[in-house]
C-alpha cells in the first residue's frame, strides 16, 4: 500500500475540513501548545520533513532547522510504526518525546516482532523455457512468505533441490510477475509460452520482457543484513543506495540462478535486462500489537497498519479505516463544541 503519513489538516474557514499531505516525507514533529495533557485545548502538530517524497527519506534526514515546514495540524495518524523507530528510513525525530505515552508506544512498537525480507525483481528479454511453473511457494526454505497471491501453475514444493544458499534456501517465493492479470503479455516460464511476447518492460527500451519477482527467506535476509545492515556503526539508518543495492543484487542473482538452474536446463539463463533488489526490514509483523488501531486522544495521534492488525492488506486497510474514522469523530466533536 502507498498510504503516507497522513495528518487531518486545521479547520479553517472557507477551506475543506480536511486536507492530505501525499508525497511527503516527515521527518520531525513537535507538539506545541497546550501543555500535552487531557484537555490540551490549543496544542497542535507541527510537522517538518521534505515534500520531495519518500525517495528523499533514503538518505539520513536534514537537522529540523533545515527541514521544510510541512504545517501544522489539529491530530496525526501514523500509517506506519517507522516514524516511532529510531534508525529506521521513516523515523521522525522528536515524536516521541512529545509525551511519556507516545514515549511508551514507541517503545511498544521497537518491541513488535518483524521479519526483515529482501526482494529481487529481474526481468529477461525472453521468457524462461521450460519453467513449469508461473509461481512457486518454495517449501524447505523455512520462511513464510506471508501473503503472497498463489494463482497460476504452482509447484507448491520446488523440490529442486538446488535453492540451498547452506542455510535452507534462499527464496520463500518466486512468480512470474508478467503472468499476472492486467500485465502485457501473459503466460510465463513453461515452455507453452515460447514465442510469446510475454511480460512487461520495466526498463523503458520497449522491449517485451519477462519479469520475475522472488522473495527471500527471513533467514537469507538475516543473513544478508549481516553483510548489508539496516543501521551503519553510528547507529543510523544505513540508506539503500545505488551500491548497496547492486551488490545485493548480484547475490540475489546468483540465487535465482540456483534456483532455476534444474529446470532451464540445455541452456543458460540468460542475461537480464533488468536486476533490482529491495530490502524491506520489517516486511512481516510476526507479532502484532494486537489492536484495531492504537490511539492517544489527549496527544491527537492515532497508529494504525499491519503493526497493529497483522500483515496483510487486508488487515491494514481496515485499520487504517477504523483509525481514520476514529480521527474524524474526535475532530468533529471538538469543532462541534
Ligand atoms: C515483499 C513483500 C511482499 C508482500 N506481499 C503481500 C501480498 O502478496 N499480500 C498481502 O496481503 N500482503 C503482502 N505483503 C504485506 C503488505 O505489503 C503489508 O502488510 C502492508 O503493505 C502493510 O500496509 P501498511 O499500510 O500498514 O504499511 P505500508 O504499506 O508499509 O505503508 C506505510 C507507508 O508509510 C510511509 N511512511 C513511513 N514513514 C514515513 C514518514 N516518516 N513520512 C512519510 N511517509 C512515511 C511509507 O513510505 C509507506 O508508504 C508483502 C510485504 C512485502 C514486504
């Protein structure tokens, strides 16, 4: 989901009673006025970070007084647990010092169990021949890739054999992502396909091209992020660079490589168009907090998502909905009385 932090916007006369912020990457917030307690009539959010986008939280934020006002705001809802855990990309600096409740929720929230995943999309100028399957839950690789869409022609097991990076595997899950519905083309892997021009071009030459998504075992990505961290020596966030990724990439590479190798056989894999891996550090909530939505009136702040609910879209779309409307009763109360 692309749900941003949200905040609802003052009231202000002759203006919609709300106003969403997209495409901003907050990045520091304060709670001002009002003395933060119950009844804290007054006190507001004022939110600094940068409207160039989330692209821009991949590198450590500026100090506040460099960061752009971004506004200020009657209640904030947290549409992710990354703005309360510091050394994550999404962290916003002073949050939690607001009150000793956010204080406790962010530590609440460091404390939700998460599984870290790398991601490794490649994309081939002809589909893989002789792949029997669009879509492969690869069993023996100890990790659930939790929530991911079966569909299509699954081995279920790979049973290859040949997925073993010495620690179980390293893949939970490999699909053609040029077979899904909606895509260009369709049809992916087995040799049936041949001569179709399946996929989709994510390389922008025009080419038609296969796409393969695989996504790694919680163990691999732990034991990538031993050589790839998440946070540097000085304890922030390690941003994902060009470098990084590359590197990780090639790993990665070499992984699907392995696990293809038994059914592409008579030929090598050929070259990719295109490669390109994504580290997601807390890509499933193991143990979520076990609510809708977290909410502390008195601070107007709501949290909502998979950390509260569970992974799933599913489940964050209803808590995000559940927090929103929660939002906007205490909102129209206040302007009603
Ligand atoms: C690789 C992978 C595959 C998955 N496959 C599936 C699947 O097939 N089916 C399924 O149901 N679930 C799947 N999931 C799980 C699903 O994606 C999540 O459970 C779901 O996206 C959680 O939604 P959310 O709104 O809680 O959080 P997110 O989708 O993470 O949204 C939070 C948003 O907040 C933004 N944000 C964070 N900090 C800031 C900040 N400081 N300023 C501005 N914005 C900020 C983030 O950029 C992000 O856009 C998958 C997850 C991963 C990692």
């Amino acid at each position: 989901m692309a749900a941003e932090l949200q905040a609802a916007s003052k009231q202000q006369q002759g203006r919609p009673p709300f106003e969403l912020l997209a495409g901003c990457a907050v990045q520091s917030a304060e709670r001002v006025g009002g003395g933060g307690g119950c009844g804290s009539g007054g006190a507001h959010w004022q939110l600094r970070g940068s409207r160039a986008g989330r692209a821009a939280a991949a590198v450590p934020g500026p100090p506040p007084e460099v960061q752009e006002d971004l506004g200020s705001y009657d209640a904030v809802i947290l549409a992710d647990a990354m703005p309360l855990v510091p050394g994550s990309a999404g962290h916003v600096s002073g949050i939690e010092a607001a009150s000793t409740s956010l204080a406790q929720l962010a530590r609440s929230v460091q404390a939700v169990a998460a599984q870290p995943r790398f991601a490794l999309m490649v994309a081939f100028h002809q589909p893989l021949r002789g792949v029997p399957f669009d879509f492969a839950s690869v069993e023996h690789s100890g990790g659930d890739a939790g929530g991911g869409g079966g569909g299509g022609k699954s081995c279920g097991s790979c049973g290859c054999g040949s997925c073993g990076t010495g620690s179980g595997g390293a893949f939970a899950l490999v699909a053609c992502n040029s077979s899904k519905p909606g895509r260009p083309g369709s049809g992916c892997g087995d040799s049936s396909s041949t001569g179709s021009s399946a996929g989709s071009s994510s390389s922008g030459s025009g080419d038609a091209l296969e796409c393969w998504v695989a996504i790694s075992t919680a163990q691999w990505a732990w034991e990538l992020l031993d050589r790839y961290p998440l946070v540097g020596p000085d304890g922030r966030h390690n941003p994902q660079t060009e470098q990084y990724r590359a590197a990780v990439a090639e790993e990665l590479l070499a992984d699907f490589r392995d696990l293809m190798a038994p059914y592409v056989q008579g030929y090598a894999l050929p070259q990719p168009a295109y490669c390109y891996a994504q580290r997601w550090g807390r890509a499933f909530i193991t143990e979520p907090l076990g609510a809708e939505f977290l909410f502390l009136p008195a601070q107007k702040l709501a949290l909502c998502g998979d950390v509260a609910m569970g992974s799933g879209v599913e489940n964050a779309w209803r808590s995000g909905r559940a927090a929103g409307e929660a939002v906007g009763r205490m909102l129209r109360a206040a302007a009603a009385s």
